[in-house]
C-alpha cells in the first residue's frame, strides 16, 4: 500500500529538518502552545492553550490511526500515546508552571 498524503508530508519535513520524530512532536508541541497562549493573551485561563495543544494532538493521531487501519490492519495505540505525551509533555509543564503564577496573583 502506498504512502498517504499525511504520512508523506511528515516524512518530508522529518527528511528536511534532520530531526527525529520524537523531536518534532515536541517543537510542534511548543510552538502550538506558544502561539495559543499568544493568541489568548490574558483572555483564557493558562490551561486553554495547553488544551489546544491536546487536541491537535489528538487530531494527528487519528490520522495516524486511520493510516495504521488501512496500511497495516491495526492501530498502534502504544505509538498514538507516546506522541501524544511526547507532544503535550513541555507544554504540561509550562502550563502548571503559569497556573501557579497566576494563583499566587
């Protein structure tokens, strides 16, 4: 079975920027958060953009899912959760962080 669109884009931009997988589930964890968090300036509570950074998490996942079931038959949950948790990890940190500053305020 070939390759789908989702799948190639990924591989070109893992293929462009040297770095792994891993690594970018992070930097686009971060980034999400950083640019949600800008966006909701004061606006929200600091628990929005991490959500925002869950969601699109989430969202990647699912089209992984859909080309796990097509390609291989299966989903491959394990994987799913590791780059959900890779994704939302730094920016869990940063919004504990920002809740507890804003609860000392």
């Amino acid at each position: 079975m070939e390759t789908s669109a989702v799948q190639a884009i990924k591989l070109a931009i893992v293929g462009a920027t040297g770095l792994s997988k891993d690594a970018l589930h992070m930097h686009v964890g971060l980034a999400v958060y950083c640019a949600a968090a800008l966006a909701l300036r004061g606006r929200a509570r600091p628990v929005m953009p991490f959500l925002a950074v869950v969601l699109l998490a989430c969202l990647g996942e699912l089209l992984d899912m859909r080309d796990d079931l097509l390609s291989l038959g299966h989903w491959r949950w394990a994987a799913s959760l590791h780059d959900v948790i890779n994704t939302s990890f730094w920016p869990a940190v940063l919004c504990l962080l920002a809740s507890r500053k804003s609860a000392e305020a």
